[in-house]
C-alpha cells in the first residue's frame, strides 16, 4: 500500500512567499511493520551483503552497566505481535511472559568492551527511494549502527555504505550479530517502506534572518507553530535538516572535514506524525489506525527510542569519499 500525506493543511508559500524558492524535496520513508527480505527496502531488516566483505563492529568501550540480550529482546517483540493480534482481554501466556522475563536489562559487571558487531539500521534501494543521493553507479544504500549508543564524545558508531546491488554476487546468509545491546530502544524492530516524496522548507533558525523575524511575529500573532508545517517529522531521507541552537538564532548545517555544509542524506525520526499536532503529517491511508490498540504503533514502528532526540546523518556535497556527519538533536515535537 503506498501511503500519501494529505494536502498541506496551511500552504507556508501563501504566507512566506520567500519560501518558494527554499523548497527541497523530502522522501518521508514511511516505515511500516513487517517481514522484509534481503531484496526489499527496509529499516531493520537483512542486508544484502557480500560474503568476502568483512561485516563492520565497533571496537570502542562501553561504559555501560547493563545489557539486554539481542535475541531475547527480538523474540519479546515478537512475542507482543502475537498478543496483540489476540483479543484485547485475553491475557498472556505464561510463554510469552516468559519470553518478555527473559528482556529485561542484566547487570554486568565492567564496562563492555567485546567488539560489537554492527546492527542493520536501514537498506535503501535507489528505485524504491526517488531522489536518493547515490554516488554514480550506486543503487543501494546500507546504514549500519553500534546498538551502544552513548560512546564518549556522545557520538554513535554509524557504518554508511554505498554499493552496487549487482557487484554482489555471493551473499552473506548469515550476517554477524551481537549477544547483547545497550537497550531494546537501540534495536529497530523489521520494518517495510512506502516511500513518498514531499516538499519541506527550511527549519526556523535556518531561515534568513529578515523571514525568520516575520515568522517569529507570524507565529506570535497566529499561535501556529511554523516548523510543524515547514518540516517532515518521521525517518526520511534528503530534506532540510534539523539544526540545533537557541530558537532565535541562526544556525547551519554542520560542517564536513573539508569545510563544506554539509546536506542531510537520512533521519531517523521520532515518531512519524508528531501525534495529533497541527502539520498534518499522518497518512490519509492511516488516517483510522489508532495507536492504542495495535503493536507496534503505526505512527512509531520501528520501536526506536532515542529519548526526544533524532539522529541525522549528514553528507558532504563535495565528496561521497568524505566521511558522514552524524548528529543528534533533541526535539520536543
Ligand atoms: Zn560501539
Ligand atoms: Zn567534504
């Protein structure tokens, strides 16, 4: 099923017609749960990957104090599928309470240093997703991460790679996987896409300063709230980034170890409409799901939590050689 967002409720370039020419296009991915396979777009699903390319991990420390188990946290999502394709008041089976006793987080008792096989985050297939970024010759796109999420400098372990689905041509049937992660938010649970292009404008700190100022006064005088309408929530690829910094002041892109601004490539979102707020966002092909009686929610399939923030991963414009920028940024909508 594709999945279409509506008509934007309020039309920014009737307000701002400054806009018109900020515009970017935006491919909201549109996770849904599901069983991808190796050949299918996903976040969370396998990766096609060639036997005689080592699978990246992370070597870094981890000072964390607690693991849960991989296959006890998959086996538990599972599980909760199950219940809940059941009748709301039939209770759970002592298995799969079991199944749910055997995630929960165990102490350990120094940091974990073992090397960390990398977890598949996203395979993105150039003819499923329109206007993704590939490098000449490149149709697919693979993102990888340390389910440890908090390193030292705050900075998460991203594997971003690039390659020809064709040059495989000896698969990898079973990719590396660790024993245990950080928290069961860090693993993304199997997701198909419905990729959809929109149209996003640039965030308020990183309008001109004279639009910004009306927009400001816009949102004062109106109660509306400009960056609902203006940027996609959800996991997307491409678009106008999300940048950090006090609302009022201008903040730009980061910056690539060659100097250049960097673009965004992908986000991973929170949840993909922002609840019931103003912008609009949730599909009309969604439009009568309701989050409270099904698992996982549609509006938050992929189960990941990063507590309030999205994790954007920027690209340099100059290079697909230069290495990704990863960035994390809190955001309350
Ligand atoms: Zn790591
Ligand atoms: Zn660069």
């Amino acid at each position: 099923m594709t999945r279409t967002t509506p008509p934007r409720p309020l039309d920014l370039t009737a307000v701002f017609p400054e806009l018109a020419t900020m515009s970017r296009n935006v491919t909201r991915l549109h996770p849904r749960s599901g069983s991808p396979e190796v050949e299918d777009s996903s976040v969370g699903g396998p990766l096609l990957w060639p036997r005689d390319e080592p699978w990246p991990t992370c070597t870094r420390s981890h000072e964390v104090y607690e693991v849960v188990e991989l296959e006890a946290v998959r086996a538990a999502h599972h599980a909760t599928v199950a219940r809940w394709s059941r009748p709301e008041d039939e209770p759970s089976t002592p298995e799969e309470q079991a199944i749910h006793d055997r995630s929960n987080p165990k102490k350990i008792d120094s940091p974990y240093t073992d090397p960390v096989p990398l977890l598949p985050v996203a395979q993105l297939y150039a003819r499923d997703v329109p206007g993704l970024p590939a490098p000449d010759g490149a149709d697919l796109l693979q993102i990888l991460w340390c389910p440890f999420i908090d390193h030292e400098g705050d900075i998460p372990a991203i594997h971003v790679r690039w390659r020809r689905a064709d040059e495989v041509t000896v698969r990898l049937s079973s990719a590396p996987e660790p024993t245990v992660i950080e928290l069961e938010d860090y693993w993304p649970a199997p997701c198909v896409l419905h990729p959809e292009q929109v149209t996003e404008y640039p965030d308020l700190n990183q309008l001109p300063p004279a639009v910004g100022a009306r927009v400001h006064a816009w949102q004062e005088e109106t109660g509306h709230h400009y960056t609902e309408f203006a940027v996609a929530p959800g996991w997307k690829i491409g678009g106008w980034g999300v940048v950090s910094s006090d609302d009022r002041d201008r903040a730009d892109p980061p910056r690539c170890e060659c100097g250049a601004l960097t673009e965004p490539l992908f986000t991973v979102g929170l949840s993909e409409w922002n609840g019931d707020n103003e912008g609009g966002w949730r599909p009309v092909e969604d439009a009568d799901a309701d989050d409270r009686r099904c698992y996982p929610p549609v509006g938050d399939p992929t189960r990941i939590d990063l507590g309030d923030e999205q994790l954007q991963i920027y690209r340099c414009p100059e290079s697909h050689e230069h290495p990704p920028v990863i960035v994390r940024v809190y955001q309350t909508l």
